[in-house]
C-alpha cells in the first residue's frame, strides 16, 4: 500500500454494516479506489469514476 492510498477518505457502504464481505471506497481525482475492508494492507483498485457510476447505476436497476 502506498502512503496515498493509506491518507484516503475510504468509506464503507451502509449495506455492508454487519456483513463478513465488505468492501471500502474512495475518491479520487477522475478514479474511485476500492479495497477490501478486512485486508487493508493489500492494494486497492482504482477505476475511472465514469465506469464506477456506471456500475453502481446498473446494480440499482
């Protein structure tokens, strides 16, 4: 991980309180990062914010 991923606003989905699977997400300029909430230490992905609407506009229909 690098020291900019670990200075992010990472917020977890009010879905995800409670659940054992969660995932954590933050904005970046043009990009989301996305990480896995128990395993911080590991790279996060980074998606152009575009796509990411995208994504999340199709898992609401």
């Amino acid at each position: 991980m690098t020291e900019h991923t670990m200075t992010l606003a990472w917020r977890t989905s009010t879905y995800s309180v409670g659940e054992d699977q969660c995932v954590e997400v933050a904005p970046l300029p043009a990009h989301i990062a996305l990480r896995d909430s128990k395993r911080p230490e590991l790279a996060a992905f980074r998606f152009p914010a575009s796509a990411w609407s995208e994504l999340v506009d199709g898992l609401r229909r």
